[in-house]
C-alpha cells in the first residue's frame, strides 16, 4: 500500500520493522539519522513507550467528578 493508505498502527509497525534492521544489521555501532538526528536505539524505545500507552486504557469516566447540586 501506499503511504496515504496507511493508519497510524501500520506506519509505526514499518518504523519499528526497519528500525530493528538497522540496528541488527549494524551491529555494534550507533545509527543515527540524517533527517532528525535520532539513534535507532531513541526510536526502539519511544516506539515501545507509544506501545505501552496505546494498551493501556483507562475508561472515560474515571478522572471525572461531576458534582450534581441538590435540588
């Protein structure tokens, strides 16, 4: 598919896919990009972190305190 078709999950799974080849195929020293300046090793771990908070959810009404005023 082309990128405009993509959701947001199938993109960071390509990010995260040549990512990790990167980082296999060049064993034993830093890769850094030359757009942004990133290692592999910062976008493993912000790809994990995204990850993490995307399963965890926490219901809607759980941060809300509605006060109801008597009457």
């Amino acid at each position: 598919m082309t990128a405009p078709f993509l959701s947001l999950a199938q993109i960071r799974n390509r990010l995260a896919l040549t990512a990790r080849r990167i980082n296999r195929d060049q064993t034993g020293q830093e890769v850094w990009c030359p757009v942004c300046g990133a290692s592999v090793t910062d976008v493993l771990r912000a790809l994990e972190k995204v990850q993490q908070r995307s399963t965890a959810t926490v219901p809607a009404e759980a941060g809300r305190t509605e006060h109801q005023q008597p009457g």
